[in-house]
C-alpha cells in the first residue's frame, strides 16, 4: 500500500492539514458568533479564549501560515479541553465523550512537529 500511496504522501498530508485547520475554525464560530447554534452554554473565558484560539488557530492551520506555532497553541488548547471537560469523568476517551478533543490534541501536535507542507502559505513564503 505504501508504494501506491506514498508517492501522494506531501498531498494527503497537506489536506489533513487544511481539512483539520478547517474543522477546528468552525467549533470558534460556533462559540463567538452562534453559528452554528451549540445547545452548550460554556462559561465566558472558554467562549472567548477558547473561541479565539479555535477560530484563528483553525484559519492559520487551515492556510497554512505560521502553522507550527499555530498548531502547537491548537494543541495545548485541545490537551486542555480534555482535563477541563472529560478527563475527570472516566478514564477511557470513548466513555468520557473527549474523543474529539483528545485525536484534536494530537493531529495538532503532528502538524506542529510537520509544519505546514505544501498548499501553504508558509511554503510560499519560503519560495518552495
């Protein structure tokens, strides 16, 4: 399978960024603006530090622009959302509901440790 798909590696890499950057930005609408509309009421500091960091955190993953910083803030955030919200709960991610936070953690982490990739602004800046 590696020799059918790693010739794609830099591509697929490139869209998991853009598609997670893309995911993540719309949790920080959801928590700024409404849209779209959460059942979910969190406190005011998770709204705004938590919104901000989703929604331009997400935009600059997404993009591809300043990506390892971004990412890793990404990251730290999600690693946080966990102990804040799940990891209190149960031990396993799968019966405490932080899944999503969790697998966000780490993909975020995996794009910092990468960076961006190709499809990026960084890699146009850089001249690649």
């Amino acid at each position: 399978m590696s020799n059918i798909l790693g010739k794609y590696a830099a591509q697929t890499y490139a869209l998991m960024r853009i598609v997670a950057g893309f995911l993540f930005l719309w949790h920080g609408t959801q928590k700024l603006f409404g849209f779209p509309p959460s059942p979910m009421q969190p406190p005011p500091v998770i709204l705004y530090v938590g919104g901000g960091v989703e929604l331009f955190g997400g935009l600059l993953v997404l993009l591809g622009l300043f990506t390892p910083w971004a990412a890793f803030i990404c990251s730290g955030e999600m690693a946080f959302a966990y102990w804040y919200a799940h990891g209190t709960h149960a031990a396993l991610p799968l019966m405490n509901g932080g899944e999503l936070a969790a697998l966000n953690c780490f993909v975020f982490l995996c794009i910092s440790a990468h960076g961006a990739g190709i499809w990026s602004v960084d890699a146009a800046r850089k001249g690649a």
